[in-house]
C-alpha cells in the first residue's frame, strides 16, 4: 500500500494538470507553441525518468529511489504552486515528470519482488489501481478547487504536496527488497529477515531460489538485448506498444474534445469525462481483484475483443454521421471498461514478472519507456490526425491495432499467475 501511494501521486500529477490549464495561458500569456510545452513538459519529463528508472534502481536500491520519487513529487507541487516566472513553473513540472518516469520503473519492481507469488498479480496491480485513483482525486480536486477564484490553479498543484509528504515519510517504514539486498549487495542474512516477514512458510526455499538465480548471472553489466533475454525484450516492447496504440491516452486527454468533436456541448463533455474516470476506476478494481484467480492472458483476451469491438463502433457512429446523443460517450465508456479491466490492470504486472532477477530493472526500464514515448506521441498527434482525417479513419486504425493485440495474446503470450518470479525466468530463458 505504501509503495503503491507513487501509483496515486502519478495519477495526480499526470491529470492535474488539465484543470489549470486555461488558467495557466492566460495567467502567461502563452502562445499555442507555449501552451503545448507547458502541458507536454512533465510527458517529456516522464520518459526521461522511465529510461533514467534502471540505473537508481540498481544501484541505490529500490528504496533509496523512492525517497527521490516522493522528494520530486512535493518539490514539483510546491515549486508549481509558488513559480512567480513560466520557466520555474517549467522546470517543476519537468521534475514532477521526472517523479512519475521512475516511479513507472520502481514501484512496481519493488511490489513484484516483495510480494508472495500467489497473490502478486493482485498487489502489484495496486499500482495500476491507485494511478486511476490519483485520476479521479485529481479531477474531484481540481472541480472543488475551482470555485476559488483566479489563483485557484495554484492551489489545484499545491494540494499535491500533503500525500506527497505523507509518502516521503511512510517509506522510512518500509524494507528494502530482499532481491536486490541479495543480487547486488550480497547481504542474505538481512535478506532472510525480511523474506521471513513477507513469507513465513517458504523464506527458506525462496532464499534458495535467488541464491540460485545469481549462480546462473553471467556478471552484473549484462546487456539486456543479449540473446538469452529475447523473449522477455520481445513481449515488454509489445505489450508496452499495444497498451498506447488502443489509444488509451488520445482519450484520458482529448476526452472532451472527442464529446465535442460527436456534437456534444461543452458541459455535457466535462460530465462524460467524470463518468469514464469512474468506470476507470470500477473497472480496474474489479479486475486486481481477479487477476491471481483467471490470469494475465484470459483478462487480455477479453479484453482485446473487447477494445476492438467498442473502438469499431465509434468509428462507424462518426462514418454514418449520426452524431447527436450519446452513443459516442456510451461505446467510449465501453472501450474505458475493457481496457482497465485488461490492459490497464496488467501492464505493470506482467512486464514486472517477465524479467530475470539480474536485468528485471533494466527489463521494466525498457517497457515502460516504451510506453511513456508511444504515449507522447500518441498524445502530440492526435489532434493533428483526429482533425486532418476524421474519426472515422482515426478509430479504425486504433481498432486494426487491437486486431493485431488480439493475435499476439493468443498466439505468443504466457501465462504468469501463480509462479515463482525464479520459475517464470527459467521458462523464459529456455524459451
């Protein structure tokens, strides 16, 4: 729970943002190029920190790096409440950016490593579940906020500061991996203490069993990209790839545009945005729950026809023109169920399972920064191409994409639940 506070303030930094925003160009002045940077900085922040995420991790311990996670947080919300000048508010939002990057790479590291194999889908996917909590507490604060007057975007970054404080101390209180105590300080003893706490009956054999996995580690700089580690590479990459090509986050941002784009007014959009948070929020919850029970693959299943059947009806209500009512908002919240009930419980937790214990860091490193860069870009042009080719083009691509998803879950994913993280590894090296 303690670890999975970073999952909350992630997705209150990411989304906060976008109930300043029109207060903050005004407040500035800022041209359309400015407004972009100053909503994209913490974006470029976050994949500079998913690819910065191994080497902290790795080096300092999953700990120590959470104490900068937590830091960069309450400084960034600080720094962007008080910034009297654009470029300090800049260079705060950069730093929250960089928070929520690592935080993507060590958070779920540390959750998969500490927790018991039979209910590590579950709590990792903790993770996933307080980023849609931090969502959805961010819009609540932003619209209860608002109501204050004209430096109330000041206070909507502000608030952050108290859980970010709040998770700056709780961490004090936790352990340091058992994993990384053993495969990179060779401390089994401490090691053995904690894996006592985490997992009284196995400690012993699960000792055993990391022991074990350094014997085989061919030296601590190993290349991820040698070829034992192919297979792992090959599904973070396009897992990571698919996650962003469904067009998740077109919709988290451009929410209300796509309301207006179906004819909708202004206020009846915002209204619909509150609703897909929620369903966000319902969906994913339901899903953590059932993760350890029917497995990664089965909840990627259903959800793939899901995803393609729902972003199949969207592109056909823009084709046929029959914009007026809610059957766009109905098929969005649809596409928002199935995603949060597939993708958005199991990223994290996969991609934390399917590596080695020498490279897992490197490993979550390279999944997530996939997903912060197809993020961004997704992000960047889809108001280029949503307006240059319309819906319908533009979901029917984001459809075909869920297609070839469909295709590579039931021919090439494995299935993770209920196994050791020293088991999963050696399935994927003899693979």
């Amino acid at each position: 729970m303690v670890v999975a506070l970073g999952g909350f303030l992630f997705g209150f930094d990411t989304a906060v943002i976008s109930g300043a925003e029109k207060s903050i160009q005004q407040f500035w002045h800022l041209s359309v190029v400015e407004h972009g940077l100053t909503i994209s900085i913490a974006l470029i922040g976050t994949v500079i920190g998913s690819l910065l995420g191994a080497r902290p991790s790795d080096r300092f311990g999953r700990k120590n790096t959470l104490y900068f996670v937590a830091a960069a947080y309450l400084l960034s919300s600080i720094g962007t409440a008080f910034a009297d000048n654009w470029y300090i508010f800049l260079a705060f939002r950069l730093l929250g950016g960089l928070g929520v990057g690592v935080s993507s790479v060590t958070a779920p590291i540390y959750i998969s490593e500490v927790s018991p194999a039979d209910s590590r889908g579950r709590l990792v996917g903790l993770f996933q579940f307080n980023v849609v909590l931090g969502i959805l507490v961010s819009y609540l604060s932003n619209y209860l906020i608002s109501q204050g007057g004209e430096a109330s975007w000041r206070w909507m970054l502000g608030v952050q500061a108290f859980p970010s404080l709040l998770f700056l101390v709780l961490i004090y209180f936790i352990p340091e991996s058992p994993r990384w105590l053993i495969l990179k300080k060779g401390q089994t003893a401490k090691a053995l203490e904690i894996l006592r706490i985490i997992n009284p009956l196995n400690c012993d054999t699960e000792l055993a069993a990391i022991s074990g996995s350094k014997l085989t580690d061919q030296g601590k700089n190993e290349s991820l990209f040698s070829g034992q580690y192919k297979t792992p590479v090959v599904l973070a990459i396009l897992f990571a790839f698919f996650n962003q090509v469904s067009g998740i986050n077109a919709i988290i941002y451009y929410a209300p545009r796509i309301f207006e784009m179906a004819g909708l007014g202004a206020h009846s959009s915002l209204l619909s945005t509150v609703g897909l948070g929620a369903i966000n929020f319902i969906f994913t919850l339901l899903a953590i729950n059932i993760i350890d029970k029917v497995g990664r693959r089965i909840l990627m299943l259903i959800g793939s026809v899901g995803l393609i059947v729902s972003l199949f009806l969207v592109a056909y209500t823009f084709f046929s023109g029959q914009l007026n009512g809610f059957a766009i908002p109905a098929y969005m919240m649809l596409f928002i169920a199935f995603f949060a009930f597939s993708q958005g419980a199991v990223i994290w937790v996969f991609i934390s399972e399917i590596f080695p214990n020498q490279v897992r860091a490197k490993g979550q490193t390279l999944g997530s920064s996939t997903h912060w860069i197809m993020a961004a870009l997704i992000a960047f042009s889809f108001p280029y191409f949503a307006e240059k080719l319309g819906g319908t083009v533009t979901f029917s691509f984001f459809g075909t994409m869920m297609i070839c998803q469909l295709i590579f879950v039931w021919k090439f994913m494995p299935e993770t639940k209920g196994r050791s993280l020293e088991q999963i590894e050696t399935n994927m090296v003899m693979h």
